[in-house]
C-alpha cells in the first residue's frame, strides 16, 4: 500500500528525513523556544498526535512520523500544517 506521503506536497518548512516529516524552527531567544514547544506540545495533545521535540538555545526541531506504519501518513501531514500556523506566529 502506498503511503499518503507520496501522494501529498510537504508542507512548507518541512523535509522529509527518513520515516519522518522534520522542521527546524530559528528562535529569538530561548524563552520563545520553551514558548513555542509548549504550544507545539498543546497541539498535539489536542490532535492526539505527538512528535519529538528537541530544544536547544536558538532552535526547536520537531520530528513528526506515524509509528504504527513507520511513515508519514495524512496525519503527519494535518499536524504539519497545524504546527506552521504556530510558527508563523512567532
């Protein structure tokens, strides 16, 4: 079976890396970071759908892939989305 991430265009900002969609947010400073991976983390509690996040100083990187087909699938691709309105917030 073909999985949805050879049909659907990556959403902006957004690399396909393995089995897994990835962005690399640039932050200010490192409270807009810890900002924005809480409302990152919101997000995916509320869509039920939960990616890695990884926090340094300057930057969030998030790393979203559904585990249970090992690729990304339509629900990565909607969290991705979700996640850029986020970002352009910031």
């Amino acid at each position: 079976m073909d999985h949805i991430q050879e049909t659907l265009e990556t959403p902006d900002g957004w690399t396909h890396e393995g089995n897994e969609l990835v962005r690399a947010i640039d932050t200010a400073t490192y409270a807009q970071g810890v900002e924005l991976t809480l409302q990152i983390a919101n997000l995916a509690d509320a869509m039920n759908h939960h990616p890695e996040i990884v926090l340094t100083y300057s930057q969030v990187r998030i790393s979203v892939s559904s585990h249970d087909v090992g690729a990304v699938t339509g629900r990565d691709i909607v969290f991705a989305h979700a996640a850029n309105t986020l970002i352009s917030e910031i």
